[in-house]
C-alpha cells in the first residue's frame, strides 16, 4: 500500500515528525514500512505553457518552432543574454524549436525554461538555436521529467499534453503536487485494514498517540434507507449466490459528465500508483484507496435487464477491462445481466460495460465478495487487481452501503453525476464482536507486568471500545479470576484479523511496544537436549567422510525426470505438478545423479581432482505411479548417503599422482565403516541389470554390511561417465537406514555404544609372508578370507600386501603376496607349530584355488 | 727396573704423542688395541714384569696400572670427543628441508548449511531441546490447516507452493513439524524441540532458492511466556553472533503465532551503528517467532487453556551468508570445490 505523506497528513497531525521517523514507527509497530520514497522525480525550472502558434520551421521539414504562452514564468535572462538571441519574446511568450509531433495550438505542455535541470541529465536546459531558429527551451514528455501517469493518450508518442486547465507559468512540481513522499506499507495478510487510507491514519494515531480526523459521511437522508429510492424503471438487482456474496449495494447515477478529474485527485492517485483515467472511474479508485472498498462503476445503458450476482456457467466468457478474453468456470462469481456475464466479481469488470466519454447512467457497485472465493477466481485466471487483493484479504462488509454514501458526495463536489437510487441486498452481515481480555492473561503470556489502566489504554487508542467484563461474558472467565481486571472489548468490524483473547494480547503489546516484553529463563523442568540415533548416524558418517577427504554438498532435492530415472526408480518418482524447470521436475529417488551433475560443473570450470558426497533423502511413491495421476499416499523418505570420485591427486614431491578411483573411494567407505564398526563387504552384482549400462560390470559391486544390502559402489560404465563429461569417475549410494541397523546390530551402536573392549596377547607375534602364484580370475579377497579360516586362533593377521602381473609371471596368472601375523595368547610360539600353520594354510589354499607357493 | 720404567713411559708418552694426531676412528682403534689391548705392547709388559726381582715387580705394577688407567681414560676421553664429532657430521648430513611440504592427509569439508545446522543444534542441545524431524513431502493439512491456515486463506499466498497433488505438497516450512511433535508426545511435556530440514517454495531469484533450510522451535509447557523466548532467543543470538548481540522484537504476523514477532538481531558488522550490511538501521532480520497459537496447540491435542508454548522459525541460508559473509545464495547451491574448501 502506497501511502501518500500529504494525504495521510490530511486525516491525522503529523507535524513534529519526518516521513523516516514515521516509517520507523509503523515499523516497529508492527506494520513494515520501506524507505519512505520522495515523488518529485528531480525536475526544476520547468512551467506549465500554451502552445500559441505553430510554424513550419523554415530549414527543417521535421521541426516546428511555436510560441509558447508561460505565463508570468521568470526567465533566467542571464541565460537568454548570453545566448544572444535578441529576438526572442520577453516575457510571458518564448519561441520553442521541437520536433514533437504531437502537439497542436491550445496545448497546455511543460516548458524547461533556460537554466532547468531535467532529471538524469548534466547541466541545465540552455537557451540554443536549432538551424537558425532561436529556441527559448525544451517542450518535455513525461519520461523527460521522470513521470508517469500525468498525460492524456495523445501525449503517449511526444511532449507531455497537461489539462486544458493548467494555470500558465505555474511551476510543473507544485501543479502536480510533488513535493510528498510516499510511505509504502508491506502488509501482512492479517492488517487488509491498512489497505485504506482512513485506517492507516487511525493505525498511525494509534501508534503516536493522536486522533485520526476522518472524512465525515454525509448522508443524504431518509431516501438512503435500503432499496427505498429506486426508480421504478431501474434494473432489478438480484443476489442469487447469497453464500459468496453477502452484500450488494448499487448506487445510481444520471446525468454523468465523463472528464479528467480535477488536479488534486488525480495527484492523490498517482502517489498511490494508480493511473487517472476519468472522473467517474478515478472516484471508485479514491473511494477504494480512502474506504478499503473495492467498487465498480457500470455504463447503465449497456446494461441489458436485471443484475444478477450468480455463479459463472460453463462455457461462459468475458472480455475484461484489459481486453482479454476470459474463460469461466463454475466456481467462479460472475456480475451478469441478460446477456451474460458483465463483469468478474471482485476481480474486474468487463470491457463492453465500461464507462467511456459518451456515458450518461452509471451503476456503482460496492460489494462483499468472499475472499476465499475472489482469491481462487483471481490465480485461476491469473489476473490480479487492486480490487481482488482487498477482497482476498478481506474487506469490511459493514461498510459497503456507506462508502457509496462518500461517492456520493464526491460525485456531488465534482460536478459529475446526480445520485438517483440507492438499493442494496444484505445477507449475514457479521455483528460486532467482543472479546473478554484478561488483564492477567496479558501478564502470563507476555511475561511483562501490565496493569489494568495500560490494557485499556491500549484498546483506547485504537478507538476499540473497552469495558469491565458484563454480566452477560462473566461465565467466559475463568471461575478464579477476579473480574474487575477482566475487560470485554468491542472489535470494529474493519479488524477482522482480531478474533481472540491472543489477538487482543498482541494489540496491547503493540502499543507498549515489544521492548517492555523483558527477557526471562522458563519456570520449566530441565530436559536432556537428545538427537534421534539416525540423526547420530547421519553425523558420524558426515564427519567420517569429510576427514577422509570428501566434499560434503547440498543440491537440489528435484532433478530431471530422465537422469534420476536412470539412477533411481522410474517408476515411483514422485512428480511435482508445478516444476519451475524441466530438469526441476521431479523429486529424487537418487543422489547419485545430483552429485554427478555437481562433479561435472566442477570438472568443467577445471577443479579436475573431485571427491564429493552428499547426505539426503530420497522420495519413493508408495506404489508404483501411473503417468498423470498424482499420487495419493505421502511418498516414503528414505536417507542416503551418495559420493563421487573422480581425476588424479596431483604428484607430490614425495610420490606420484594418486588416481581417485575405485580403491580410493573403497577405502574411504572402510574407514567410514570403522566409525560404526562396521565392515563392508563387497559382491559383484549378480543380475546385471541395473549395473548395465551405467556402472562399469568389472568395477562395481553391491555393498553388503553382514547380510544386509547397503548400496552400492563402482565405476562408471565409460558411456555413462561421457555423458556427465567425466573420466572414470566412481560412486556410491548407500542406505542410511539400513547401514543404521548395521552399526546397531554388528558395529558400535549409536546413541548408546555398545564396544566390548578386549585385551592384547602378550606373547611375541611371528611374522611370514606366504607369496602365491594364482589365476587371475581368483579373487584376492576369497584367497584372504580361506587364509583366515584356515589359519585358526593362531593366526591374528593376514594382509594381502603384494599383488603383481607380467613377467616372470606368466600370463593368465597373479602373483599376490599376504603378510600372516601369528601370536597365541597362552605361550610364546615355537618355529615348528607356525611352519605347521603356515602349511595347512598353503596345502589348504592350492586345493581350493590351484594357487601355487611362489619362491622369492 | 729402570729399563722397565723407562719403557712404560716411553710408551705413555708415544700414545700421548699418537692422540695429539687427527687419529681417524679406525686409527684411534687400532692404536687402542695396539697398546692397552689384550696384546697391545703395555699389556706385553705385564709379562716382562715377571723377570724383575720381587722388590721391583710390585713397583712395576703400579706403574704399568697407573699408566694404563691414565691411557684408558685418555682413550675415553678421544672416543668421546670423536663420537661427538661424528654425531654432528650425522646430523649435519641428516638435514631436511623443512618448507617441503608435508606427506598428504586429505581432509575434506562439510558444506556451510549443515556446518551451521550442526552449531545451531549444539546450541539448542545445551539448552535441553531435542532434535525433531519431519517429512519434506507434506499434506495440506499439516503444511496449511493444522498451522491455521485454510485454503484459499490470504497468508498462503506469503509461501507458494510445489504442489505434488491438490493434497500433497513439497513442504513450505519446517513448521508442520510442531505438530507432528506435539501429537507424537501429547500428553508429555514439556514439548522442547528444534526441528531443522529442508523446505521449498515456488520461487527463483538472485536472492531466493526454490530449496532451502530452516530450523524450526518449539517450546509447549505450563507457564510459557513471551519472556522466555526472548531470553531463550538472546541466549542462542549470542552464541551464534557473538556475546555483545542485543535482540529487538517487532510486532509481525505468522497464522501459526499469536502474538507474532519478527526478530532483529543488532547488526554483526558495525554492532548497531549502521553500515551496509544492516542498511543503516543497524538491526538484521533473523527470524520469525510467537506464541503458539491457541488452535495450534490445540491440532497437537493440547488444551490452551493449560499450557501455552513459544515457537520460532530460521532460514539457515541467511544464518549461514549473515555468519561467514556470503554475499550470493546461489553460491551455496552452486558446491564449487573453491567455494566448499573455505568451511
């Protein structure tokens, strides 16, 4: 709400304060107000003048040279001298060169006399000459001076064309009122009061403490008692959907003379950010800004038959004001006559009802339509007005019969129309409320000790009638209290957003102000502050992999319908109806993708060594969707833990490069499985079908924790990895929940840690190396995990420490060395039971494996 | 005797002579060996000494004792000296060039949001709230209804939202979260939890993300004031910010609070003097609280006439940008390994 400093000055004394201070106020008040804006857009030296004549210029086809007639205007004659041109006219008149087409003798225009600055440009206006013809200044358009809203049509291509009534010489800024500063209010939805000017004086007189002197409503009389004067041959007014709107009042109107508005209503609206279109049309707009009442005006005689307030047909359609045409629907509220819909309820009239030039008989419309009812109309057509936005926050129904009682008397002050009907329909108008408020409540909510005097001060002030609760409230208190600090306040109907105790509670913090709410501990109990177990797991895993060298991210919880489809599982995305973008469009039902998307950016700007993860949810519809129908159930939400890795550490002096690849990312995973203490077995995958095509089918495993399925790890096939623009990057995906259950059941527990601590043996250890020569498709991991079986409780270590193909190996075959750790915990071992060992394991092994001891 | 005295010394004073060399260790060595060895030349006099008559062979002895003692230390003394010697050429030849830099440890970053996520839990757990969590897929009813806000009511239109179904939508706050917390817990209390997580809003420009984070409160019991969230509020400003932060509420309107506050905290740059930052004002915008509002409590099956409960609301993105001087939100979806390396 654009707030005009004059205008608001005009209905509450402001004096002894600055536009900022009073932003500042209403601020803190509980309304925020922006940096107050100043409307003058810079602009000096420039007058109000009448084209007198216009001639042909004598060496250029497209210049004209006029005289201007500007009145009594001082010339900055300095100026004028020093240019030399003696001929120009003294005076009142000065020859202007322009090259405006559009004006025309009897033209009102602004002139910039010499020495005028114009805003955004150096210097000032000079007096010149134009091809010989001398020209005394500039005749300005309205984006020369910074404005808008001033000119009629005809000065839309050209020179700003003033009304006929301009005084001559009169300085443009004071004509148009522009030295005001706009205050604007960033309402929330629950003050649509101070979407009037009459209640914004009355939340500012309530704030600095000073009565509000309102528009007084005169009312004409008897003849205004609902529907009594109403000409006979006057349409009928029917309101058919009673339950959207409760209100219809009709105000009618002969002998209209349709014209510009005079000056300082047309200023009032501009400040408000409303264009002037003519004097009937801009009194709806006044009244609107000063009421909070949206009203339409209606060109009677366009009008065919009664007026009915109904509900739109299907297939029904309107051509609004802004000349589009609309297509409605049954739930939406429609204005209609015989011929059908004139107008959208509450969100704008329609274009062939308009009041032009040549009406004579208007019908005012000053309504109550339901919000709800207006704001869903209003985003299905998505056509917003100044009317649907009142109406959608809610607009005062108790007053919709006397706003038409102002227009009335604003129709009279401007000569416009001569008011011959009044007629209204009323249904349901709520009453007045009341609200018991508890003095002591207050104090308890609040926490500040508040006295009985300051509650009804406080109501006082916003001019609620506050009284000592009556018999009649008595039993909507509390049997313990005292009633003579209870109060029942009267909420006036422009106050909808006041509906209980609370509301009331705030209304008298506001105007102690929020600083006198002290600051306090709770009486409460004191409590353990506790995370959830998946919540320490999620921390763990974070912190592990970030010291093992990974990049936590954050990306975007919806991605691209194909990407993830890849990844996830296509079949139960979750699909949003309004994506901002396609590759927006659904909800993730894996990380991996995001992360790929991230590395590749990386990559792509040069940061070439990657190691990222990121740690989210992922959504699963409960059942598989069907493409276009949303799904019912809330999808479940299952949390992940993804990365990627991918490039080469750069060389260091002490070694080579490091390619991150699969067992740099496997060993990442083992060290996070150490927090948990949980060990990570890998298999390949058995059914390819979900590793084909996207994950490299020699380099890809499932991930198992004990006998629960985790996820998995792998490179990318080389296809998938070229089209993420990446070399051999590695991923993983792993199942919180699942890992979860792990770390409870075979690692250390979460919230609480269940590690059974044991003893070392303290007998020496014998180290021997076992060196195998085995066929390469032999799994080093299976060979390891015999060595173990086969080594018994003797055996503390074995480690595979070696691994070597080429010559002398022969092809076909590995050669994979293991380090045996053997200690006992009862005696010091001799050499002959570790060589017994060692060879029940070698025996054990060549049987199983075929592999062969290989001598070093 | 005197031939016997006279040998001893003379071989005294040729050891002497050798050490007073630059004797190599494997010279000192072998001289060592080559006089007081098992047969070092003054050892080979023990034997000769046996010739001498009784009166002179305990003279002898004394001497050659006395002499060898001398040697011996001597000797030591050399040995020490040379080891000395040696262990400063060894350290000298030891010498690393310590500017190399060291063997590589990786270590990675966790992102800012979850960085500020986790100390903004830390606070909070201090204070005994617990750490509550909710579906970032919601329904209406606990997004909007259950929040106090019906459909087509005007303060929906202050969250638009990602609409899954007409029932089911990406949740626009973490505040649907108080009341599942409160049904969960209903009768307990007090009910004293912070909820953070992911929220979305239909919303696209340089200083909005469609995806964001908030940290929701909520503190339900008997006695509950507007005091208490100030001063818990104060408590967690000053540890996020810095202890000389001063909070201001004002007046402000969320559907789910009644009386509502917006909350200024007093601007970490310029401490209230006003800069760019705070625009002049010297206040920063921080967040958004109240006291639960009655119909609230009572969707989480509370009565209001018995307890009442403050509420508040953070964006993390802003905490986090306010806290490490991030000027563009869009750096913190965006995960550049240049950006992500300073946390």
């Amino acid at each position: 709400m654009r707030v005009s400093w004059k205008w608001l000055g005009s209905l509450v004394d402001l004096s002894g304060y600055s536009p900022q201070q009073l932003a500042d106020i209403l601020t803190r008040g509980g309304v925020e107000t922006g940096a107050p804006e100043f409307l003058h857009p810079g602009f000096s030296g420039v007058v109000v003048g009448e084209i007198v004549s216009a001639e042909k210029h004598p060496g250029a086809d497209t210049l004209r040279v006029c005289q201007v007639d500007v009145g009594a205007a001082p010339l900055d004659r300095g100026n004028r001298d020093g240019a030399g041109l003696d001929n120009l006219d003294v005076g009142v008149f000065v020859s202007v060169v322009t090259g405006a087409a559009n004006v025309f003798v009897g033209d009102r225009v602004p002139v910039a006399l010499p020495g005028a600055v114009l805003p955004g440009i150096e210097g000032s206006v000079a007096a010149t000459e134009l091809r010989g013809v001398a020209s005394g200044g500039l005749l300005c358009s309205e984006k020369e001076l910074g404005l808008s809203f001033v000119g009629t049509e005809r000065s839309r291509d050209g020179v700003l064309i003033l009304p006929a009534d301009a005084p001559l010489g009169s300085d443009l800024g004071e004509y148009l009122e522009l030295d005001d500063w706009v205050l604007d209010l960033e309402l929330y939805p629950n003050r649509a009061d101070c979407l009037a000017m009459i209640y914004v004086a009355r939340e500012v007189g309530a704030l600095i403490d000073r009565k509000a002197v309102l528009p007084v409503l005169v009312s004409t009389g008897d003849p205004w008692a609902a529907g009594t004067l109403w000409p006979a041959s006057a349409q009928e007014v029917v309101v058919e959907a009673v339950d959207w709107s409760r209100r219809y009042a009709a105000l009618l109107v002969e002998n209209v003379v349709v014209e510009p508005s005079p000056m300082w209503l047309q200023n009032r609206l501009r400040a408000a950010g409303i264009r002037p279109i003519s004097n009937i049309v801009d009194l709806t707009n006044y009244c609107m800004l000063e009421q909070g009442q949206p009203l339409h005006a209606f060109d009677l005689d366009k009008l065919a038959g009664a007026i009915r307030v109904r509900r739109a047909r299907v297939g029904e359609r309107l051509t609004t004001l802004d000349d589009v045409e609309r297509d409605l629907s049954g739930d939406m509220l429609v204005i209609a006559d015989d011929n059908g819909p004139v107008a959208i309820a509450g969100v704008m009239g329609g274009l062939e009802t308009e009041v032009t030039e040549t009406t004579r008989r208007v019908l005012f419309e000053s309504a109550h339509f339901q919000g709800a009812c207006v704001r869903r109309t209003s985003r299905r057509l998505g056509l917003r007005s100044e009317s649907s936005l009142r109406f959608e926050k809610g607009v005062d129904a108790a007053a919709s019969g006397s706003v038409l009682e102002r227009l009335a008397c604003l129709l009279g002050e401007l000569n416009a129309g001569e008011p011959v009907g009044f007629k209204e329909q009323m249904a349901d108008i709520p009453a007045r409320s009341v609200i018991v408020l508890d003095v002591a409540r207050v104090a308890g909510v609040l926490g500040v000790a508040v006295a009985a005097d300051q509650v009804r001060e406080a109501m006082e002030r916003q001019e609620f009638v506050c009284r000592r609760v009556t018999d009649e409230l008595k039993d909507k208190v509390a049997a313990d209290r005292a009633t003579d600090t209870v109060f029942e306040v009267e909420i006036p109907t422009y106050r909808q957003d006041l509906k209980i105790e609370e509301d009331l509670i705030e209304e008298v913090a506001r105007m102690i102000g929020y600083d006198m709410i002290p600051t306090t501990s709770p009486y409460s109990l004191q409590t353990q502050g506790l995370r959830s177990e998946e919540q320490v797991l999620r921390r763990r895993v974070r912190h592990g992999l970030v010291e093992a060298g990974m990049n936590e991210v954050v990306s975007y919880a919806f991605v691209g319908e194909k990407d993830d489809g890849e990844w996830g599982t296509a079949d139960r995305q979750v699909r949003l109806l309004n994506p901002l973008r396609d590759d927006m469009s659904v909800m993730r039902t894996s990380l991996v993708p995001g992360l790929l998307s991230v590395a590749g950016r990386n990559v792509a700007r040069q940061n070439s060594t990657v190691a990222f993860f990121e740690i989210g949810n992922i959504y699963l519809a409960r059942k598989p969707v069907v493409q276009s129908r949303p799904i019912a159930e809330l999808p479940d939400e299952e949390m992940k833990v993804a990365g990627v890795v991918c490039g080469k550490e750069a060389k260091h002096w002490s070694r080579g490069e490091v390619q991150r690849g699969f067992f740099y990312l496997k060993g990442i995973l083992e060290a996070m499985g150490k927090r948990l203490g949980v060990t990570f077995l890998l298999e390949r995958f058995q059914s390819e079908d979900f590793a084909d095509g996207f994950l490299h089918p020699g380099r890809s495993a499932v991930v198992f924790a004990g006998d629960r399925r985790l996820g998995y790890l792998g490179e990318l096939h080389p296809q998938a990895a070229q089209k993420w623009d990446l070399r051999q990057p590695v991923v993983f995906e792993l199942d919180l929940q699942v890992l979860g259950k792990a770390a409870k059941e075979i690692g250390h527990g979460l919230r609480a840690r269940t590690i059974v601590a044991k003893g070392y043996p303290r007998y020496p250890a014998v180290q021997r190396d076992l060196a195998l020569l085995t066929a390469e498709t032999v799994a080093a991991g299976a060979i390891e995990e015999r060595i173990r079986a086969l080594g018994g409780e003797l055996l503390q270590q074995a480690e595979i420490f070696d691994v070597y193909t080429g010559p002398p190996v022969p092809p076909g075959y590995k050669s994979l060395a293991f380090s045996l750790h053997y200690q006992s915990k009862e005696r010091t071992l001799t050499d002959e039971e570790v060589d017994e060992a060692n060879q029940t394991i070698l025996q054990g092994i060549q049987e199983e494996f075929g592999a062969e001891r290989r001598m070093t | 005797m005197r031939v016997m005295r006279d040998r001893i010394h003379e071989i005294e004073q040729q050891v002497m002579r050798e050490l007073e060399k630059r004797l190599s260790p494997e010279e000192l060595q072998e001289l060592k060996v080559r006089t007081v060895g098992k047969k070092g030349t003054l050892t080979a006099l023990y034997k000769e000494m046996r010739d001498l008559r009784n009166e002179f062979k305990r003279e002898a002895g004394q001497l050659i004792n006395e002499v060898r003692e001398s040697l011996e230390k001597a000797f030591a003394d050399r040995e020490g000296e040379m080891a000395a010697v040696l262990m400063e050429r060894r350290l000298r030849e030891e010498t690393l060039d310590i500017s190399l830099p060291g063997l590589p440890v990786r270590r990675g970053y966790q992102h800012p949001l979850t960085l500020v996520i986790d100390e903004i839990e830390e606070i909070f757990l201090g204070l005994g709230f617990s750490v509550a969590e909710g579906p970032e897929i919601e329904t209406d009813h606990y997004n909007f209804e259950a929040l106090n806000l019906p459909k087509d009511h005007p303060a929906r239109d202050m969250q638009d939202s990602f609409f899954v179904s007409e029932e089911i939508v990406l949740r626009t706050q973490t505040s649907p979260v108080q009341v599942r917390t409160m049904q969960k817990m209903c009768p307990a209390l007090p009910v004293k939890i912070i909820a953070p997580g992911k929220v979305f809003r239909y919303d696209d420009d340089a200083t909005h993300s469609p995806m964001f984070h908030q940290v929701e409160g909520l503190f339900v019991d008997k006695g509950v004031r507007m005091s208490d969230l100030k001063g818990v509020l104060l408590l967690f400003v000053r540890q996020m910010f810095g202890e000389d932060r001063e909070i201001r509420l004002r007046p402000s309107f969320f559907p789910f609070t009644e009386p509502s506050a917006e909350v200024d905290v007093s601007c970490m740059i310029c401490g209230g003097k006003g800069c760019r930052l705070c625009k002049g004002s010297g206040w920063i915008e921080i967040l958004g609280a109240g006291m639960v509002h009655p119909r609230v409590l009572e969707m989480g099956g509370y009565d209001p006439a018995e307890v009442t409960g403050f509420a508040f609301g953070m964006g993390v993105e802003r905490v986090a940008m306010l806290k490490y001087g991030i000027e563009d939100i869009r750096l913190i979806y965006d995960n550049d390994v240049r950006f992500l390396r300073q946390f």
